[in-house]
C-alpha cells in the first residue's frame, strides 16, 4: 500500500515513530478503493488516526497497541502526546494543499472525534444507560473521520460525496459495536489485554446498556456493583452468561448488521465490490 509508505516517509525521521505497530489502515485502505490515486490523501487521513491513537492511549492509559507496547508505556505520556502532536500538525499542514472542500471536511472530523474522545471520557465517569448518548458519542469518536474518509476521496475523484459519506459513517458505527464486542467476547491473547476492559475502564458499551435494559431489579444492582471493579473469572462469567440469556451481545451484532446492510445500499449502484467486501469484513472480523 503506497499510503503507508508515504506516511513512513513523512516521519521516519522520529525514531518513536518507528516503534508503532502498524494497524489495519481501514481509512487509507477506503479512500484509496475510492480513488486509488489518493494515496496522500489517504496518508493524511491514516496520520490524523495515528496521531488520535497515541493521545488516546495516554487518556485511557493503555499499556498496549495492536499486541506491542504502546508508546507511552514505552518513552512515557510526554513524548506520546509530543509524538501524537507532531504527526497532527503535519497532517493539518499536509491538508492545506488539498481542494478547500476535502480539507474543511477532513478537519471537521476531526474537530467532531476530538468531542467524540471527551465525550467518551465523561461518560465513562459513571455508569451510562443512555443508548442514544452511546451512538452519539462513538459516531463523533470513530464514525466521523471514516465518514469525512469516504468523503473526501469521493470528491477526489469528482464523485457526489453523500452517498460515500453515510457508507463511510455506518461502516464506522459498525466498526466500534463489533469493537465493543470483541471487548467482551474474545480471549485475552488475541485481544492483548484482559477481556471486558472497556467495562473496568467506566465504559458501558451497546452490550452493556442491552443488557440493562432487560435486567430485573436484583441483577441490575449486581451488575452495577462489579462496574469500574477488577472482574474475577466468575464475575465475568456471571456477566457474559446474562448476555446469553438476555442476548445482548446478539443483539449488538443484529444493530451493527443493519447499519452495514445500509452501508451497502448506500453505495450499490457505483458497482465497486471492493467497498461491499470491506463492509463484510467489519462484521467477520476478530481482531
Ligand atoms: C479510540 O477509542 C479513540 C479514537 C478513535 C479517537 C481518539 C481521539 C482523540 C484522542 C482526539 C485527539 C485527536 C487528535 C488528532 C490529536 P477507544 O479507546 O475506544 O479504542 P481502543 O480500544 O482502540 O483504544
Ligand atoms: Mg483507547
């Protein structure tokens, strides 16, 4: 991917740049489906990602990124925000030169997961019920920038941006419910940390609030006992078996299938099976 190594170029000169594992590059990947002559574009876009990263990794103080050692577990939160701050700032200097119309979409995105990430950090404060609040705050957080992604390469390419753009955002929303999910689902080792994190960390995610939904009054008040707390093995089972029995986590799914479903009309009639494989993946994905 000629992205990727555009992005290299532009900050293999830090050498903590090199120590960060590389991710799936969804974003860069989409733009350059669209318009595979968008590779800078798709550089900038996966640099703002990389960047929101590193920040994030210091706000949720995580020790690990895609299986290695995060940056601020490695060099500290200082040169983590540095680093994160530099790779910003070339981005939004890399963006002046792209039509004016890209660059305000692309920067309001970013303006948009910015409130996306202080959102996220004051619900996590206490326990959240509030369905809407959720898709709210992991639109702003993930959606959007996929979503100003689509966007812009549509625009690259002399393409009516509208379409791209509601793919682009319900592939997103998908995106972090299977996230969440996965949070709750799957094995320590494949995760690289421990299982129902986001829960330990303050962070009730769709299968979570399903799950209260339908709770009676006695399991309501458990499962608010064990939020924020250090789950034992029985805690966590007690946990995911109500999310059988009340189907919670299958219910996520139905949610983010429906919102990849209108991913896909969204974008039909263009005809590239590249974008509909991509929306199939967010859903298969295990990792
Ligand atoms: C990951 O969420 C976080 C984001 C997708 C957005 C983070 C945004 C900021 C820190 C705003 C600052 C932006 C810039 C460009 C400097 P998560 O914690 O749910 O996911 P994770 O499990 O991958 O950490
Ligand atoms: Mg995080």
């Amino acid at each position: 991917m000629r992205f990727f190594d555009i992005l290299d170029e532009m900050f293999n000169e830090f050498e903590e740049y090199r120590d960060i594992q590389k991710g799936k590059g969804i974003r860069g990947k989409l733009i350059t489906i669209i318009n595979p002559e968008a590779q800078k574009l798709a550089a900038v876009v996966e640099a703002i990602h990389l960047a929101s990263l590193l920040h994030d990794d210091v706000i949720d103080e995580a020790d690990m990124r895609r299986g290695v050692k995060s940056i601020n577990a490695k060099y500290g939160d200082f040169t983590a925000i540095m680093l994160g701050d530099i790779i910003y700032s070339r981005a939004f200097y890399e963006l002046t030169s792209f039509d004016e119309k890209i660059a305000k979409l692309v920067s309001n995105a970013v303006y948009l997961l910015s409130q996306g990430e202080l959102e996220d950090v004051k619900l996590s404060k206490e326990i959240n019920l509030n369905k809407e609040k959720y898709m709210q705050m992991i639109y702003k957080k993930t959606a959007s920038l996929i979503e100003a992604a689509c966007g812009a390469a549509a625009i690259s390419k002399g393409l009516d941006e509208r379409d791209f753009m509601v793919y682009g955002k319900n592939i997103g929303l998908a995106f972090q419910i299977v996230d969440d999910v996965l949070d709750i689902i799957q094995d320590e080792k494949t995760l690289g940390k421990p299982s129902m994190h986001d829960f330990y960390e303050g962070k009730t995610t769709l299968p979570y609030i399903l799950l209260f939904e339908k709770m009676d009054f006695e399991e309501k008040n458990k499962l608010k006992s064990l939020y924020k707390k250090r789950l034992s093995f029985e805690e966590k089972k007690w946990i995911k078996n109500k999310m059988k029995e009340y189907k919670a986590i299958e219910e996520s799914l139905n949610i983010a299938n429906a919102l990849i479903k209108e991913a896909k009309e969204a974008i039909e009639k263009y005809n590239i099976p590249q974008l509909l494989e991509i929306a199939d993946k967010v859903i298969s994905r295990n990792s």
